[in-house]
C-alpha cells in the first residue's frame, strides 16, 4: 500500500478548470484509476466561491461590484459558507481516500487543521483551531478556511492559506459567514512581503504539515500522466467574471 | 418491504447532519450506491448512498433540514409499499436558536432548517379489526374533506404545535412542480421567503442559481431596513405556505384535475325527521337521567345532530349500493364491504376528515357520541392517524353556516362525498297544497370512473327515501 502523497503545483490557474480537475481525479480514485492521494496546489484569479452552507446574507456585493474587480463567482459542491481565492493565496486539495485512513469527517477536518497548523508553526506563526469554527486561526484573526467534499470516502476541495493575499477581497463578503471576522495573512503576521521567498516558504511548509498530519510521504512530482491535463466536461469553462452558470452539479 | 434511509454517522463525533439536497426524487429508481442526498455536517459535504435497491418512496425530511444521525429521512421499497409509519419531519432544531450571533455561524447551518421544523405523522390505514388482509395503500390524505392534524410529538419537545405532511404515494408526485434549482438558492429563497416558482433559471437547463435571486433578494433587504422617514406600511402580508396548506393544494388540486367529478343534486323533505328529533330532545330533557344512563357515555348525554342522522342514512345507503362506498385505485376500483363515513371536520388550519368506522352497524346514539369525540379531538389536533384516514365515503355539511346547497370535492381515493345544506322552510307543493316545509339539500359529487349518473342517482333516491322516513333508520 502506497503510502505517498503525490503533491503537484499547478501554479496559476483558473477556478473552473481547477475544480474540474478535481471532480475527474476524485472519480479516477474512486474508480481505482488512481491509487496514491494527491494533494494539488494552486493559486487562483480572483474568485468568489459559495459553498452548500452559504447564507443568503453572505455575499452582499453586487454582481457589477464583482465584476469591476473581476471576481468571477461559482457555487461550488464544498461544504461551508461563502470564501475569496486569489492572488497570494495558497489554495490546497487534498485528494484523498479516507478509507485508507479514517472515515471519519471530523477527523479530516481536524487533520486538514493541524496540517496547516504544522506548516504555520514551520514559518515562525502560533496559530491554532477554534471550536466550532473550522478553519486556522492566529490571535483571533482568520489565516486560512477550510471546505470539503466527499464522495465515497474520497476527499476533494479542501484548504485557502492567505499568503500575501490582498486582504481588501475579503470585504466584499461576509467571509464564511463569520461576521466581523477579521481576515490575515502570513505576510501580514510576520511583516514580512518578499514575494517569492515567502511564497515559496509557506509552500515547502504547507506540503511538509499536511504530509505530516495525514502520515503521508510527500512526493513532489511533475503532472503524471493521468491528471497532466485536466479533464473538461459540462460547462467548465475556467475563469469568467461571474460564473453564475457554472452548474455544481457533482460527478455522475 | 420498505427500507428506512437514515442520516448516517459521517464521523464518531457527528451528531446531526443538514441534508443539503435530494439527488433522487420521490418516485425515482434507486440502485444500491446511487447518491440519494447530500449532507453537510461542519465545513464538510458528504454524499448519503442508497444501501438498498428499489423505488425512493419518500422523502421524510425536505432539503434544509437539520437531521440527527440514524434518524430516518428517506423510505426506499416498491412502488406499492406503504411507507407508513414515519410522516415528514422537519429535523430544524439547529437552525433557529443561534441565528443571531455571528460568530456562532460556522456551526449554524442557518435558517434553512426552520422551515420544516414541525412534527408530522404519517397516515396509514388503521390496522382495523376486520379489514381485508390487504391492507390499501395509505389513503392519500388531504383532500377537499381531510387534514392531517398534529398528533402530540412522543416527546413533546419538537412540537412546535403544528404540522403534516402527507406521504403521497410515488404516483401523486408529479403532481408537484419542481424547480430545478441550485442548494444555495434553494437556501437563499427559503431565507428571503421568495418562491423558486416563476424564477427563470440561468443554469443549466433553466436551472435556478443564486444569481437569478439577487433582484429578488435586494429587494428583501431593503424592506429589511426601511428608511426611518417612511415607515414600513407594507399592503400585503406573506405568510409562507405551511405543510398542511400544500398538502391541501396539492391534494385539491390532484382531485380536481384527473378526477372526472360529476354533480347530483337532491332536495329532502326533512318534517319527520325534525318531528323525530324534537320528540327526542324532549325525552332526553325531560328525562336527563335515563338519557344518561341509555347514552352509555360515561353519564354524558349525547343529543343525536342532523349531521349524525345523515351519517347513519349515508351508510345504511352505502349498504344498498356498493358501488358507490369504494376506492379508486388507479388499476382497479376497490368495493368496500366495510362502510366507514369520513366526516368532514372545520379546524383551526384546515379541514380533517375523521372516520366514524362501521358507521351503517352503530346506533344513532353510538354515532352521536363518536362524532362528537372525533370531532372534539380533531380540534384539538389530537386524532391518530387511524382515526381520520380509511374511510370509505365522505360526507361535508355546512347547513350550520347557512349554506343552501354546495359541492364538496371528493377526498380520494373515495370515489364520492356528499354536501350536505342548510335546513330551512321552504314553501313546497305537498298533497296538492303549496305548504311550509323543512327542506334540505344534498349534492353528490361522484368520480365517473367509479360511479355512473344512474348509479349515482340511485344511491341518492335510497338516501332520500331514507330521511323522508326515518323509521328506516330505526328499522
């Protein structure tokens, strides 16, 4: 039994096209066409997402506000409330089979946590869990949000780690439904903004927590081949401002 | 043999679960592992699996609503099956407390739970003594005459003091207009209380998206906040449909459409049976104590209504043409040898029809007292389930709000109901002199697949001829 973690960086991509990759890897895994779990790193366009908990008061921004910012907005199959993915954020998705390790929800939320809890510590941050309030915390400020789907044990959405995001995003929203929550970064905590170093540090950090926290053997690969493309189908057209077309409907 | 579906245990540590969307419809196949719902508990959404084959019967609890694990919230079997027991079932405890605090949202699915947080019950034919072996499918509740009340909740914590639903069964449901629709706007139109009915979808395949909801949904907000130099003076007042006044649209609405209702209207002379009745008032009030120990009511006299005096006619009838006291069963037409006589019952939210069971072997007295028991604890909600379903005829009187004459709509899968008017002098031709009368009305609707004009007309002559002579009852 494998026990690697296949972490592949796809770099700057677009939601849509990220999402399906998703959806098609979660069903190869469960087909048994992939045998190893995969965690996917990326940074999006800007993005709003609306996850199966959202509240209709979640995202009073208008459609003409998100589009003169150019947020593209989808309703995604993810649990929890409405999240920003963008530039200088560290996005993860965990495709994993928890029959392989637990099957057991809670667990996996909690290890998603401590993963990023790990690689945090790893870059200098105390940060910690609030009960209740899934997610990664530091100081009572929000570092990084938290939502999955399962589909037969197999994992698939999964982390945001704001990195040097430009925070600002976050007022468009009520970010997870959290009033008042005040939104940070990495950058911000340790007052640091080098671009490239921190990025590149909060990436070796968060692929060593997350490898930790699951058991796994990280394994930083080139795209194999079974997900170097990623599998279009249905409406999945990438980026585009305000996506409200984009049907959520998960795999068949 | 129906399988129960329950909110399954996503994790040790789960204690509820809020089913974020039904994938299976009532009345769709399922194979074993089809994904029936999905459910969310905490940042997660899981998908609940079909662990048995068959027809998606029903669905106990609708989408939003927050549900404990291994509480059950669909029923798979065949497409006969009588799904029984369970009723629809809100399981929205969560969502209303925490609402307010904000920082208590993560946890809080949010108001979509509220909505169906009502207790309800089921409706199954009572497992009577000498009924056929065969039990009916549920008889499909709610009809022009039925209503399902709420029946105290076992615990008594849940009930917020209203609430049903029928468990139609699969055939009844496309009956119901599905909007394809989003969870999220589901959710947001639930919130808002704007109806997903008349929204033109943008996904795909018209489907509804939050997005089509935001002219709706600023709407909401402003009136949320009105401008304190005008006061918020709405002219209407929206009051979301409960259970029970869907269950009623719906079923109505069914009735009247696919059932080809035909109308039969007679005149009673009702002299004699008023003379009967005034003589028997007399008695009992002249003579309290021996109509007390005759009632055999616990020492409660029990006056015998004209109401109950057309109960006992109607099923005496019934017992003289069969063919009017069945069911129609979509592939079949059921003759009932047992005559049980749904009364219509006005309540506080609707109507409910109890049933007076055997009612062509009670006594006048007997009817009496039972109508009176049934109709007390209809109004207080306190019917079981096997007390107002199974009936085999219904009948509806609104003489006691003056009503001349009416057409009732027939609650199937009864194949007639009769409207029962007013009592009111009438000048009438009677032995060759235009004289004062007691006259009453009556109108049949009858289900032409099950009954014909002739047998129709039949049945009213014997019922006439009944009340005009109501030794007949006595007899």
């Amino acid at each position: 039994m494998s026990t690697r973690l296949l972490v592949q960086d796809l770099g700057h991509r677009g939601y849509g096209e990220v999402l399906e990759l998703q959806r098609s890897l979660c069903r190869q895994r469960i087909a048994g066409q992939i045998t190893d779990d995969i965690l996917l790193l990326v940074e999006h366009e800007p993005v709003v997402t609306l996850g199966r908990g959202t509240r209709a008061g979640s995202l009073p921004s208008s459609p003409a506000e998100l589009e003169r910012r150019g947020v593209g907005v989808f309703e995604v199959e993810r649990g929890g409330d409405v999240t920003f993915h963008g530039p200088g954020q560290l996005v993860g998705y965990p495709i994993i089979d928890l029959r392989r390790h637990r099957e057991d929800l809670h667990w996996y939320l909690r290890r998603l946590e401590a993963g990023l809890v790990g690689a945090l510590r790893l870059l200098g941050i105390e940060a910690g869990t609030r009960s209740g309030l899934t997610g990664v915390w530091t100081g009572g400020r929000k570092l990084a949000s938290i939502g999955i789907h399962v589909k037969q044990w197999v994992t698939f959405h999964g982390f945001a780690l704001n990195v040097n995001t430009d925070l600002s995003y976050f007022d468009l929203m009520i970010p997870c439904g959290i009033r008042d929550v005040v939104m940070t970064s990495v950058s911000r905590e340790l007052g640091r903004d080098d671009q490239g170093g921190l990025w590149e540090e909060t990436r070796h950090a968060v692929i060593a927590g997350m490898a930790d926290a699951l058991q796994l053997q990280p394994v930083e690969e080139t795209p194999p081949q079974q997900f170097a493309k990623p599998v279009a189908f249905g409406e999945a057209t990438g980026f585009s401002p305000y996506h409200g077309r984009f049907d959520p409907t998960p795999l068949a | 043999m129906p399988t129960n579906v329950v909110m399954e245990a996503l994790s040790p540590t789960m204690e509820e679960g809020r089913l974020v969307e039904w994938k299976k419809q009532e009345g769709d196949a399922v194979a074993v592992g089809d994904v029936l719902a999905e459910v969310e508990t905490d940042k997660a959404v899981m998908e609940l699996v079909a662990r048995a084959a068959g027809t998606l019967l029903k669905h106990i609890v609708e989408a939003g609503a927050t549900v404990p694990v291994s509480e059950p919230v669909a029923v798979i079997g065949s497409p006969g099956d009588d799904t029984g027991e369970g009723g629809k079932r809100g399981g929205g405890e969560a969502g209303a407390g925490q609402r307010g605090s904000g920082a208590s949202g993560e946890k809080d699915r949010g108001a979509a739970g509220q909505r169906d947080s009502k207790e309800s019950q089921g409706t199954q034919p009572s497992p009577g003594q000498s009924r056929p072996v065969s039990m009916p499918p549920a008889p499909p509740a709610g009809a022009a005459t039925e209503h399902r009340p709420s029946p105290e909740s076992p615990s008594g914590s849940k009930d917020n003091g209203v609430k049903s639903d029928s468990p139609a069964p699969a055939r009844d449901q496309q009956a119901e207009p599905r909007v394809k629709a989003s969870p999220l706007a589901r959710r947001i139109a639930a919130e808002r209380g704007v109806n997903l009915v008349g929204i033109t979808g943008s996904g795909p395949e018209g489907r509804v998206v939050a997005r089509d909801l935001e002219g709706v949904a600023a709407k909401a907000q402003s009136s949320t906040a009105p401008p304190p130099s005008r006061p918020a003076a709405q002219p209407y007042t929206d009051v979301p449909l409960s259970q029970i006044r869907k269950t009623i649209a719906r079923r109505l609405a069914q009735s009247i459409g696919p059932v080809p209702t035909f109308y039969l209207t007679t005149e009673v002379d009702m002299e004699r049976i008023w003379e009967a009745r005034q003589a028997q008032l007399a008695l009992s009030g002249a003579k309290g104590a021996v109509g007390k120990l005759e009632s055999g009511e616990g020492g409660r006299d029990v006056s015998v209504s004209f109401n109950d005096i057309t109960i006992k006619a109607v099923a005496l009838a019934l017992r003289q043409h069969p063919a009017c006291n069945a069911w129609w069963q979509d592939d079949r037409i059921r003759y009932w040898n047992e005559v049980h006589v749904s009364m219509a019952v006005a309540i506080e939210e609707g109507l409910i029809t109890p049933v007076i069971r055997h009612a062509d072997q009670k006594t006048l007295r007997e009817i009496a007292a039972e109508s009176r028991d049934l109709a007390g604890r209809a109004r207080e909600r306190r019917l079981k389930p096997e007390e107002y379903t199974g009936g085999t005829f219904s009948v509806s009187n609104l003489g006691m709000l003056d009503i001349d004459e009416f057409t009732a709509i027939i609650n199937p899968p009864e194949a007639a109901i009769l409207a029962v008017g007013r009592i009111g002098q009438k000048a009438v031709g009677h032995e060759d002199a235009v004289v004062l009368r007691r006259r009453m009305r009556l109108t049949m609707s009858c289900d032409h697949r099950v009954i014909d004009g002739a047998t129709g007309a039949q049945f009213l002559k014997t019922l006439k001829g009944m009340l005009e002579n109501p030794l007949t009852l006595v007899w």
